[in-house]
C-alpha cells in the first residue's frame, strides 16, 4: 500500500505528521508521491487563509488522485467537518484526536468502505495524546512536542477550540526521548507545543516549563544544542532566565507580540502590555546579548485605527526584533472577537500595512545580522544542495548560512565559520 503526506501549519504538525509517517512506514506502507493509494492531509485552521488553504488542498488532492482514499485530519478538520463530509471529498476526517490510531482507522475503512466522520467534538476534555518516539532519518534537527491545547483565549483565535485544552505529556516520556535522540546523533532538539511554556506537571501543578527545562539539560551532551520555539513574555520567570545562560540553549527566542498597542493587546486579551513585553524581552538579553529575539504581528484588528497601528508600529521598532511574522486579521466564527468586534478595517488598508511590516522587519533583520557579518558563527549543517555545491545550516541564532562543498563537511556536523552573507529571508 502506497501512501503521500501533506502538511499545513505550524511545528507541532510537522512533528505530528512526522509521527504519522514513522507509523504507516513500520507498517509496511511505502510512501509515493506519485501514485498513492492513500492520502493524508494534516490541516491548519489558525486563520482564515489557513482554512481556506485547506480545502484547496483537498480538492486539489480529489482531483488529482480520484480513486485515492483520502484522510483529513487536524485542526481545519475539527472545526469543520460536517462541510468537510457533505462535500465528499474526503473518505476519512479525523480532527485533533486519535491521530495515532491511523493503522487501525484504514484497515477499518478497507473493510467497510465507507466514508466515516471520526472527529470527536468534546475538544476541551480531550486527554494528552500520547504517540510513539518519532525518528528522523536525516538525524540533525528534531521536533519534540511536549504540550498540545491552549487556555489562554485570545479573542481572536480558535485553537482553544480546535486543540481543546493545555494538556502536558509526561515528564518521564519527555526525558526518555530527549536521551533517545541524543543516542540516535541528533545534534539539536526544538521543544514544540501549541501554548508549549504553560508546561506543568504533577498533581500540584507547581512543576512547570522552566523546571522541565532544567531536567533536559541535566541529561544533554555539553555540545548539544536545544532551542525553544516560542514562549509566551508572561511565561518567563527567574529560573526560566537562569538557566537561559547555558550556552546549549540557543540565543533565538520566538515571543509572539501579536499588536503594538496596548488598547489592541486588550481587546485581543493578550494579558501583558507594551511596558511588560518590553521588560520581558530586555531581561532576556541581559542574560544572552546577542539573542534573536523573534515574533508574530496582526495587523487590521477591528478598530486598529491609523494612530492605534502607528503606535504599535513604534513600538515594534523599539523591540528590534531579528524577524517579525506579520498577518492579516482575518475573523474566526466563533471567536470572542467576531461576536464583540466589526471587521471595519478594509482589506487594502490590512495589506497595505502588512507591506509597511515586511518592509520594517527586512531593516530589523539586516540591523541584527550585522553584528555577526565577518565574525565568527557556530552552524549545524542539515542538508546539500547539490546544484549549487553548497552546504546549508543555521547558526545558534537561527542565521541562514551557506557554505562551499568541502569533503571535510558532512550533514549533521557544527562547525565554525565566518558569516560573511547576510540572506534576506523574506
């Protein structure tokens, strides 16, 4: 049986469908891009264009392979799977549960062939999926999903109800496959979770991220690397500052800001202002200097007037960012914003200041990259681009590098080099 992934979204998808392909692999399938038998869709529903994406693929996929049967599964499938079956294009939906549970959900369908809707609607009592340790042939980077499920309620956002609620793996589970991939030759681990900081375990709760942190380096190697792909300012505390010292963390912190206005902030009930993601993001590089300090920004949110965005664009320049993430409002059915807020800003006036952004954060990104132009960088080789004859890493603080084909470098070695280019990543 032949199978082909596709994936939308964010980095728990990624290792979510990552997860997916290890299963169907030891299961005798084969993966075929070209004539599969089954096709597996991983949606995204984090804003309207990542939904609407989504059904495109779909049908693409539909008319592309007719005779392919098809699953549907994450986020994009949860919220809405009744327009997903009526539309019958898939043969299977499954939502943000039961993923791995895919060998004994196709060989139900081979049997009955029948279109079924298995997604499972009590998204907030949803318990921690619990899923194999995922293997990567490719052995550099690996994505380890600690946390999935938000509670935070941002006005604007469905993912609370798509994921359900913050629910943690176990501990242990988290430290037996940190050590695992440690023994496969990772040379770096990525922490990923939908609200991944908000971490807590045991049956006081008062163990949270900056203890597990803790406990992942206790049992790394002192050349490994382990980078934290984001973590919400209010999450921050003297410990999680403490141990940010270690120089197996990298200097590359990902803190969405979503607005630069703190009557926006309030409105989108982000809990923080201007002044504390400010403070939170110096206390930062007061410990780590040099750190990127990365982030997502909403432009358009209803009643974000010219001087309100103007505000917040001040803002944003005052934090200087190394990259910046901006997006377009878009309204979410369902959310506490589209039952309060009119979407009164107009489309053009939405583009128009995502441009402004793209074009500020191009200026951030040069500014942050200059510091390290003709110094020294620690890069993590993860892949040959054989066309070009170059080798392709990053370096600690997430800085693109490319370097020429030497027989003395090979894909998952970090080695010093002078960063003498600075790409433009957008």
């Amino acid at each position: 049986m032949k199978y082909y992934l596709y994936n939308l979204g964010c980095k728990v998808n990624y290792y979510e469908i990552s997860v997916i392909n290890q299963l169907l692999s030891k299961n005798g399938y084969l993966y075929d891009e070209i004539n599969p038998d089954v096709i597996i869709i991983n949606s995204c529903a984090v804003t309207h264009v990542s939904s609407h994406k989504s059904r495109q693929i779909l049908s693409r996929m539909r008319f592309k392979f007719p005779n392919a049967i098809i699953v549907i599964m994450g986020c994009y499938s949860q919220i809405d799977s009744e327009r997903i079956m009526a539309e019958g294009k898939a043969n299977i939906i499954i939502g943000t549960s039961n993923r791995y549970k895919i060998i004994d959900i196709l060989n139900s369908y081979f049997l009955s062939k029948k279109n079924v809707n298995l997604v499972d609607k009590n998204t907030r009592y949803f318990s921690y999926e619990h899923c194999p340790s995922f293997f990567n042939s490719e052995r550099t980077r690996a994505f380890l999903k600690i946390e999935d499920g938000c509670d935070s309620f941002c006005s604007y956002c469905l993912i609370p109800f798509a994921r359900g609620k913050s629910r943690y793996r176990d501990k242990d589970d988290i430290l037996n496959e940190v050590k695992y991939l440690v023994e496969m030759n990772y040379r770096e681990i990525v922490l990923v979770g939908i609200d991944m900081a908000s971490y807590r375990y045991g049956d006081n709760l008062q163990y949270n991220f900056s203890h597990l942190l803790a406990e992942i380096l206790n049992v790394l190697p002192q050349d490994f690397r382990l980078r934290i792909s984001s973590i919400e300012v209010r999450q921050i505390d003297d410990l999680f500052l403490k141990l940010i010292a270690d120089r197996r963390v990298m200097p590359h912190f990902h803190l969405p800001l979503q607005a630069g206005s703190n009557e926006i902030l309030r409105m989108m009930n982000r809990h923080y202002t201007q002044e504390e993601y400010l403070a939170a993001i110096n206390k930062i590089r007061q410990v780590r200097p040099l750190a990127a300090i990365t982030t997502d920004i909403m432009v358009g949110f209803p009643n974000e007037n010219d001087d309100l965005f103007l505000d917040g664009y001040q803002f944003i320049k005052k934090c200087a960012f190394s990259e910046i993430h901006p997006f377009p409002y878009s309204e979410r059915i369902g959310t506490v914003a589209s039952k309060l807020y009119l979407d009164n800003i107009a489309h053009a006036t939405k583009k128009k200041r995502v441009h402004q952004l793209i074009t500020l954060a191009k200026e951030m990104h040069r500014q942050y990259a200059k510091q390290f132009y003709q110094r020294k960088v620690k890069v993590l080789i993860e892949r040959y681009h054989e066309s070009l004859g170059v080798f392709e890493g990053y370096s600690e603080e997430y800085l693109k590098v490319f370097i020429p084909f030497s027989n003395l470098i090979s894909i998952g070695q970090t080695i010093e080099v002078i960063y003498d280019k600075i790409e433009d990543i957008y």
